[in-house]
C-alpha cells in the first residue's frame, strides 16, 4: 500500500449546536481539496467515515459531501464504518483504491454529531461498538467497559492511578494550546488526581478527567499516489499502513495486553523498517487514560506492566523522547467518532511537515497514529514521513 496526503481541513471540535451534519461534511471537504491545490473535478473516490450507531437522524451520508461542490456529482461515494477507528478505516479505504490503480486522487471525510442525543442514548449508542450481549445494556456502558479493563490491569499491576492522572494531565496541558480542541484548559495533576464535585468517579477507578468528552466535528484529507504527490504542494508519505482485527467478546481476550494493538504496531514498525525508537512523535487513541497507559506497552516503549514509568519519567511529554499526543488526544481535543482517526492524522501530518504551530515537536519527521475500534478490536497504525 502506497500513498500520500497532499491535503487536509480540521474543524474545531467540540459542541456545534445549530450545525448540521452535512454542513461538517462540507466544509471538510471544501478546505481539504483547497489545501491540496485539487479541483473537484480532479477527485477520482471519495470515502465518508461516520459512526452507524445512530447519534443522528439522518443516515447514508456518504452522497451529502456532493453538496460541496457541483463537479462532485457522480463521484463515487461510499460510508465506511469501523466503530471509534472509523475516521481511519475511511482513510485506508482511500489508499486501498489508490494502490489497485482505482483512483489517482480520494477524498476522505470522517465526521460525527454527536451532541444531539441526550447523554443516556449516547452511551447506548457507543455500547453497540461493544460485544453487547455480554457488555452492554444491562452490562453497562463504555466507560464501565474500560473500568473493568483498568481494574483488571491494577489487580495484576498494581494501583496505576497516579499514572493516569499525569497521562490526563499531560494531555490537557497540550490541547489547552490547540486552538482546535475541546478542552482548551491545563487542569493540572492535582485536580486530575482528586475526586472532586468537578471531578467525580464515573466508573470503577475512572473519573471524570479520564474520560473523553462527547464532541462534534469533522477532518478531512486528500490523498494520491506517490507520483502525483511529488507534484504538489505537500506531501506525506505513508510508510506503513496496518489493519489487525482481534476478537471482539473482551471475555476471549486478556483485556491487560492490548494484544491486536501490539500486533499492528509490530507489522508497521515491521514496514517501515524502523522500531519504536524510529518514532519523533506519536497520536494514540487515549479514548480513556488507560488506554493510553497500555498503548504505551503495546507500541514497546514501556514492558508490559511498566507503562507508568513513561509518563512518571516524562518520555511522553512534549520535551520527552516520544511525545504522544501533543495535539491534546482525545482526551482534551475531543473525540467525535467517525472524525478521530481523520484527526489524528491530520494533526501527525503537520508534524512531519513542521506546521503544528504551538503545538510543533522540534525536528519531529516520523510520526505514529494509533486509532482503535471499541475495547482495542479493530487496530489501525500508520507511519507517517513527509516527503515535501
């Protein structure tokens, strides 16, 4: 598989009352083909990514990004859907096409709105990206879902709980300076650390601060074949695109060792010919702190039961030897489903390139995305390198 972004767009995330699905849509589109220098007419496929668990009336969006443009009509326009990894499955939906000789350029557009629902049918709706006869309904939601994974974890491990307030914390401090995120405010580790009426316990040893928001918003990206790429503006190449599936019942997984994850990591490292040392910065899908903590373990920057130390020592802050998340993650950014994964790798995209503003890693030229599907089910990793 062989491609590169040659432009992109990113809303702000957050709470876009009044603004309509297909509005996100559009606009994405429109400023992610102006900033690749693409005409519409040039667009070959384009893919939609947007979550199916019904946070919205309207479904089959994929035809509404034809609204951005006359010369879009009959394209062909295709939603993808691959629970919280949706925004990335879209992506390599786009580098599939590319690589059969399909499409020389693909527009890709993941998006989500998902204030419109009250926030019982928001869990609903998430926990069907669960294996729900045994996990959902009756069984609880999702944040109860990654309370059983961090229970189980500090039953084996230990009380990670400082961890995971200095992982909240980092990740707030980075997006209180990313004009685009949700959050925009540096809590500090106290106020991550402390049960409080602002921050109360949600779920098993969860409480509020571990937890990404409920978010509206949109990215997009253009992508072509390395040829035409070398011919524009901008280009980032993908030196490693992987997909590992595990399976989904969290009863059939040991839910202490993101194992799909460590597996996709290893094939993209495996690609790219490089290994976690290979890295200047990284994306990962902090959904929930803990999350992040067993990311750190499974890309081997920490032995497994040993992910603390990255974050006590600081290796994942923004001066540290992989920052991750400077973008703010999910966690502070937000985590609008079906957009995430576009997101993020539009955020490791300027990276490479030296254009993440206050957010920029010095002398960062190889970023890591990790997007996930539900309880680490469906893994994605790129390996992202500009190449001008």
């Amino acid at each position: 598989m062989s491609g590169c972004m040659v432009g992109w767009a990113h809303s702000k995330f957050g709470k876009h009352e009044g603004v309509e699905l297909e509005t996100l849509i559009t606009d994405a589109a429109i400023d992610a083909m102006e900033d690749a220098g693409v005409a519409p007419a040039d667009v070959d496929e384009i893919f939609i990514g947007h979550f199916g668990g019904g946070f919205v009336a309207q479904d089959f969006p994929a035809s509404l990004v034809l609204q951005a443009h006359p010369d879009l009509r009959f394209k062909p326009a295709t939603r993808i859907e691959n629970a919280c990894a949706t925004g990335t499955a879209a992506i390599y939906q786009g580098l599939n096409a590319i690589a059969a000789g399909k499409a020389r350029i693909v527009l890709c557009v993941g998006v989500e709105k998902m204030t419109e629902l009250a926030g019982a049918a928001i869990g609903e709706v998430l926990t069907k990206a669960s294996y729900y006869k045994e996990e959902g309904g009756e069984n609880g939601s999702f944040v109860d879902i990654f309370a059983r994974i961090a229970d189980s974890y500090f039953q084996k491990y230990g009380d990670q709980s400082d961890a995971l307030a200095q992982i909240a914390a980092k990740n707030h401090a980075n997006g209180s300076v990313n004009e685009l995120a949700h959050f925009q405010k540096d809590l500090g580790y106290d106020f991550c650390r402390n049960e409080s009426e602002k921050n109360p316990f949600i779920s098993g040893p969860l409480k509020r601060t571990d937890c990404s928001p409920v978010t509206d918003g949109a990215a997009a990206v253009v992508l072509a074949d390395v040829e035409t790429a070398m011919s524009m503006n901008k280009a980032v190449l993908f030196r490693a695109a992987v997909q590992v599936n595990d399976f989904l019942p969290m009863s059939r997984r040991d839910v202490t060792q993101f194992e799909g994850a460590e597996t996709a990591w290893s094939q993209a490292f495996a690609q790219a010919n490089i290994d976690v040392s290979g890295l200047d910065v990284a994306e990962v899908h902090d959904c929930f702190t803990i999350a992040e903590l067993l990311i750190y373990e499974a890309m081997g920057l920490a032995d497994k039961g040993q992910g603390a130390r990255a974050i006590a020592e600081g290796w994942t802050q923004k001066d540290g030897k992989l920052p991750i998340n400077p973008s703010g993650g999910l966690k502070s950014k937000g985590h609008p489903i079906g957009a995430t994964g576009a997101s993020m790798h539009v955020m490791a995209a300027m990276q490479t390139r030296g254009d993440a503003g206050p957010l920029q890693i010095d002398g960062a030229e190889v970023a890591g995305v990790f997007n996930m599907g539900g309880s680490a089910v469906a893994n994605y990793v790129s390996i992202l390198q500009a190449i001008r």
